[in-house]
C-alpha cells in the first residue's frame, strides 16, 4: 500500500517511542520523511532504530537535529526539507515531555519547560511550516495531545495545561486553515508504552495497576497504535476531517 505516494512528513521528537512508529508507518506507505529530533538514537535500549526501520521499507528520508524550543532550529529544519524533497505536506507535531507534580510541587523551570516543549514549540513548528503547508495540495497538521488534552488527572498540572492548550489550539487552527483546505488535527493517546512512562511501569506497580483499571482495553497501547491513526489523519481518507482530537486509547476517555 502507498497512502501517502509523494508526500512529505515532517515528524518532531521521530527519533523515539510513537514518533518513531509515525515516522517509520510514514516512510512505508510511501512519503518522504524528515527525523526532527534533538537525538538520533531512541530513548529505550528495547527500541529499534527509525533509520533501520525507514531502510527496511526502502524510504527517502532524512535526520535534522532539532529542538522545538528553537526557531531557528525549526526553520533550518524546514529549509533542509524543502530543498531535499521539493516541499513539505505533513507536519506532525509529536515531540513532547512529561512530568509528575501537583500544581504547588511544580517547580518553576519545570512548568516552564514542559510549556516550551508541548505547547510553545508545537506552536513554532506550525507558524513556520505554514507557508509550505499552504503550498501543499493537501497540507496536514497532526498535533500530538493526550488523554490528558481532554480530562484532568492526578499529578500532573503542567502536563494537563500544555495538552489541553494543544487541543484547543488544534481546534482553533482547523478554523483559520479550513478555508485553504489545510487539514489540523491532534491524536488524544492513552496510556502508551514508551520511555515517557518507562521508569514508572517498571518501579510503581500500584500506579501501573491505577493506569490498566483506567484502560478498559486489556494492554496498554503501542506506539504502532497511534501510528495507524496518524496515516488516516495525514493520508486523503481524512480530507473532510478538521479541528477533530481523536482519541486512541483503549476506551479510557469513554467512561
Ligand atoms: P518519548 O519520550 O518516547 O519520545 C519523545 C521524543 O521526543 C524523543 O525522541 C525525544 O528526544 C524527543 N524530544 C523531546 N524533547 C524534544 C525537543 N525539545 N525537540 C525535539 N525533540 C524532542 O515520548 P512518547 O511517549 O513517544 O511521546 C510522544 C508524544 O506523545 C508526546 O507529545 C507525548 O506527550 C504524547 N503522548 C504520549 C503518551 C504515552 O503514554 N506515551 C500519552 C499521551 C500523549
């Protein structure tokens, strides 16, 4: 199959976890993909490497380092994409960190971080794409959310505010681009296995059980999960679709 026959994807933070799973689902259905990462190997020893991945199915693709916290990193990113492969049709906006803490345990450098990253650099990714977007025939943008875009929980204050901010600004996006037929929308996972809650399922089986009661689904997800919802966002099936936080979860939001 080749969905996204002669496009290309922009994926940030693609180097580990559901990144790497959108780049790599991307580059086998036939797109052109750019790695956007401040790292090129994944987080997780357990984890293969996008590049082998991007290899195997015979991909053009290429790495970036890039920090989303950096607007210059950003546009010689984009720069990069656009004489390598002729422009830019997909930007997913999946770089993300996540920390624990109420709101009077959080500390300020931290609250300010998980801000720079989730929110104020998927904002810059979008604002400097855009003008390549537009000359796409069908730009899309893919904002990672969260479950935690779309309901609160324990623990988890600045974690909560960035993804519900990504929600609605995805919301508010599909609005202002709707008109040039630029698709905006955000992925809402749950529970997802990956190093962002590695330390955690290994060292807190009481939170770990907390976690799999929340999830009517009998497992947690996998990075491959949210990739096959990323290719109907980015692919033509999704043409109709805008302003939409899809929610792959294994039912944790349908309580
Ligand atoms: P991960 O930690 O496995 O991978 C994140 C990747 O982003 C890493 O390769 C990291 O190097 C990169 N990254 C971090 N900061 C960056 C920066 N400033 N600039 C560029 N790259 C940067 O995380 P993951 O679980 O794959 O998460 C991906 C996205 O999905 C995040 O936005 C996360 O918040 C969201 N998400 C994850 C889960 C989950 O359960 N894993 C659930 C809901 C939402």
């Amino acid at each position: 199959m080749s969905r996204l026959a002669g496009k290309v994807a922009l994926v940030t933070g693609a180097s580990s976890g559901i990144g790497n799973a959108i780049a790599a689902t991307f580059g086998r259905e036939g797109a052109s993909v750019v790695v956007a990462d401040v790292r090129r190997d994944p987080k997780l020893d357990t984890e293969r490497s996008v590049f082998d991945k991007l290899d195997e199915v015979g991909a053009d693709y290429t790495f970036v380092e890039m920090d989303v916290t950096d607007p210059e990193q950003i546009q010689s990113a984009i720069d990069t994409t656009v004489s390598e492969f002729g422009g830019l049709d997909i930007l997913v906006n999946n770089a993300g960190i996540y920390y624990q803490y109420t709101v009077d345990e959080t500390p300020l450098d931290e609250w300010d971080e998980i801000m720079d990253v989730n929110l104020r650099g998927l904002f810059l990714c979008c604002k400097l794409a855009l003008p390549h977007l537009r000359e796409s025939d069908n730009g899309k943008i893919i904002n990672l959310s969260s479950i935690l875009g779309l309901v609160g929980a324990g623990n988890s204050g600045a974690y909560c505010a960035s993804k519900g901010a990504v929600s609605n600004l995805t919301r508010q996006m599909a609005l202002d681009y709707a008109a040039e037929e630029i698709n905006v929308n955000a992925l809402a996972p749950g529970i997802i296995e990956t190093a962002q809650n590695a330390e955690w399922r290994e060292n807190d089986p009481e939170l770990l059980a907390d976690w799999q009661a929340s999830t009517p689904w009998p497992r947690f997800g996998q990075p491959e999960d949210i990739a096959d919802a990323a290719l109907f966002l980015a692919s033509d099936e999704s043409n109709f679709v805008t302003g939409h936080i899809l929610s792959v979860d294994g039912g944790w939001t349908a309580r």
